[in-house]
C-alpha cells in the first residue's frame, strides 16, 4: 500500500519541496485561530459578534488590497518572489503579536488589517515560486503537492487548537503558536530559498503588467469561471454545515444531522482530497487545462446534485451525504492545481506575479459573493427552494462549462 502511493510523488525541485513545508508549517498555525477566534473574542474578550464580523471582514478587504500589492511586488526587482514571501511572513507573525494583546476593537480591527494584509502579500507570491521552479510538465503536480500542504495543515491546525482548548489552555497561546509558525517560515525562505526568478533576463512591466493583464482576454473569460468555482467552494464551509444541520432529515424523525456526524462528514471529505490528490493531478496532466477544468465542473454539478438528493430521501441522507462530499473533494482536487497552472501558462513570465495575483482576488471574490448567496437560500420559506438551491448550483455548471468552450477555441487560435 505504502509503495503504491509513493510512486505518485512527483520529483520536483528541493526549493519547491521547502517551500510545501513552509506552507505546512504556516497553515497548521492558521488553522490553530481561523475556527476558533470568533468565539473566543465574542464569548472571552466580551466584543459584540458585529464587531467581530466587521473585523473578519476588515481582514478580507486588507486581503484584496494585499494581493494587488503582492502581485505588484512578485514582479518588481526590489521585492521578487522571495522578498514578497519575506514581507508576508513578517507582517503576519506582526498581526499575530496584534491579535495577542486585543483587548478591544480597534485593536482587533488592526490584527484583521494586517493578518489579511500578510495573506494577500503571501499567494501571488508563492504561487510565482512554484511556477518559476517547475517545468511546464511538472506544474500541476507541483501546485497539487503545496495545496496538498495547504490542506493537511490547516486540518491538522483546526484540529490541534480543537483539542488545545479543549484542554482548557489560554486561548491566547493559539496566537503565540501561529506567530511562531510565521517566523519559521520567514527563517526557511531567507535562509534556504534564493530569488527564483532572474529578473536581468526580462526587463520590469511596472504598471503597465495590469494593463496588459487586463486586456488580456483569455484571462478575463478564465476569471469568470474562477469566480463561480470559488463561489462553489465557499460553499462547503459556510452553507453546507448549516444546511445538514437544520434541513436534512435521516429518517428517523430526526431533523437534521448531529453536529458528530456533520464532522465525520466533512473530516472524510478533507482526507478523501489529501489521498486523491497526486494521483489525480498526475493523471490529468495529459489533458489540456481547459478541458481538466470542465471535467472539475462536472464533478461540482454532480456533487451537488447529490446533495439535492440528500435533503430529499431521508432514507438515504447519510450515504448519499458521504458520496456527494466524496465527488466534491475530487472536483477539489482537479480544480485547484489546474487553474493556476492554466494562470502561468496563460500569462507571460515576467507577468507571473500580476496574472496569478488576479487568479488569487477570485477567491475572495468567490467567498464573498459564495456565503451570502447561501445564507439568503438558507433564510427561505419554502423547504422546497432552499433545497432546490442545490439542484440550482449543480445546473449552473453548464454555464461553466459553456464559457470554458469558448476559452479553449481562443487559446487555440492563439
């Protein structure tokens, strides 16, 4: 068994390697706060939960600004990948040192600002790395190992600060342990990573690379998907847990699934990507990006389709909960690696930074349209509607796949 899995991991560039084990490192300390620092402002600093639903959504506005700059920066001769990487892991083990002293909210406003900030520095910059350190035949695989990191370590840090505080540790300490998460791997890119791209073989765009990149039609039609793909994401962690909560009936008059069994769920769902991701990205490499990126459609339409189902048969609401959530972790999988290698090949290479920083705002976009949209199907009358909004996101994929298309014919014509 074990042999069957290692013949799957790709031989990449050692500097890639460092950088997944940064990235590990960094999510697992992001995963000890992200769930759990709402509850803890609210319910142990004595904030209103609207002060800190307007912090949260300070740090997501902080994060689009920072993707801006951290795209700017990726392709600048000042900064360059590694600097921008340097600045991030600074500003974010600062937030943490913010986040660890409030008390009130301005100062919770101003962790959120710079945490966001540090996050938006961070993914243009990373994913720049990766793209300079990895053949075009290597780089689906190469960005499926550091999301692989991405995942696993924000699902160990989620569930390491659960049973931390279940432990009745000081929340702060959770703090303490992101910061330090930070500062490792601000040491790891400065003393092991040099720059990754020479910048003496293209000359600097300035800010003329978003003119470029704006005009850019093949990238303008691909960020429309991306938005509704992230949008489908976002999904899974804001409405689906409140949908199998409230809506779903097993069938024993039972109204709803027990929050053990929405954990179970969503905890198979989390290891059933992690196991299928390298062998998928290796097995999708032979098609076009495009085309890997309609198949990710599919897979998103049936999934939730099957969550229509869920909701429908009671009956059958935990199996078919448990294969819907099984198709969406490998409508996961083939999306996420594939998209932003579509990005880089999209893009010219001293451009890497502007195109994948655009790439990266979809994903605020996606969850800042995603959980909204929703929250107000949750909020219906009808039973009837708020389970038909499943069905209504998996035939939206036909929309997907319609533009997508159209991309491939423009990328063929050149």
């Amino acid at each position: 068994m074990n042999s069957f899995w290692v013949k799957f991991i790709p031989k990449l560039n050692e500097k890639i390697w460092l950088l997944t084990f940064g990235r590990l490192l960094s999510q697992i300390g992001s995963g000890f706060t992200l769930f759990y620092a709402p509850i803890f402002f609210v319910n142990e600093v004595g904030l209103t939960a609207t002060a800190v639903g307007i912090a949260l959504g300070s740090g997501s506005v902080a994060g689009i600004l920072g993707r801006f700059l951290g795209g700017w920066f990726t392709d600048s001769p000042l900064w360059g990948r590694r600097g921008t990487l340097l600045l991030s892991a600074g500003v974010s083990a600062i937030a943490d040192v913010a986040l660890f002293f409030t008390y009130d909210f301005p100062t919770l406003i101003l962790g959120n600002l710079l945490m966001g900030l540090g996050i938006g520095l961070y993914w243009p910059a990373t994913e720049a790395a990766v793209a300079d350190l990895s053949t075009p035949e290597q780089r689906n695989e190469a960005f499926a190992v550091t999301r692989l990191a991405d995942s696993l370590g924000l699902s160990i840090g989620v569930v390491g600060g659960g049973g931390m505080l279940a432990m009745a540790l000081n929340y702060r300490l959770l703090f303490v342990i992101d910061g330090i998460s930070f500062v490792i791997f601000f040491a790891l890119v400065y003393i092991a990573i040099a720059e990754t791209y020479q910048f003496s073989d293209h000359p600097p765009s300035g800010y003329r690379g978003w003119l470029v990149a704006f005009g850019d039609r093949r990238l303008m039609v691909f960020l429309l998907v991306n938005i509704m793909i992230t949008s489908y994401l976002s999904q899974l962690q804001s409405t689906m847990p409140l949908y199998f909560s409230n809506f779903v009936s097993t069938g024993d008059s039972v109204k709803g699934f027990s929050p053990q069994l929405i954990s179970i769920l969503f905890s198979w769902h989390i290891v059933f990507a992690a196991l299928t991701q390298l062998p998928l990205a290796r097995y999708l490499n032979r098609f076009s990006r495009p085309r890997v990126l309609m198949f990710s459609l599919l897979l998103w339409g049936i999934g939730f389709s099957l969550i229509w189902l869920t909701g429908n048969i009671p009956s059958l609401a935990v199996l078919l909960a448990i294969l819907a959530l099984s198709i969406l972790a490998l409508a996961m999988v083939t999306y996420t690696p594939s998209a932003s290698a579509l990005v880089v090949e999209l893009s010219p290479i001293n451009l890497r930074g502007v195109y994948l920083s655009l790439n990266s705002q979809c994903w605020a976009i996606g969850y800042l349209i995603g959980p909204p949209l929703g929250g107000l199907a949750l909020d219906q009358d009808s039973v009837v509607l708020i389970h038909g909004f499943w069905l209504l996101l998996g035939m939206s994929v036909i929309v997907g796949i319609v533009i997508l298309l159209y991309l491939e014919r423009v990328i063929a014509k050149g």
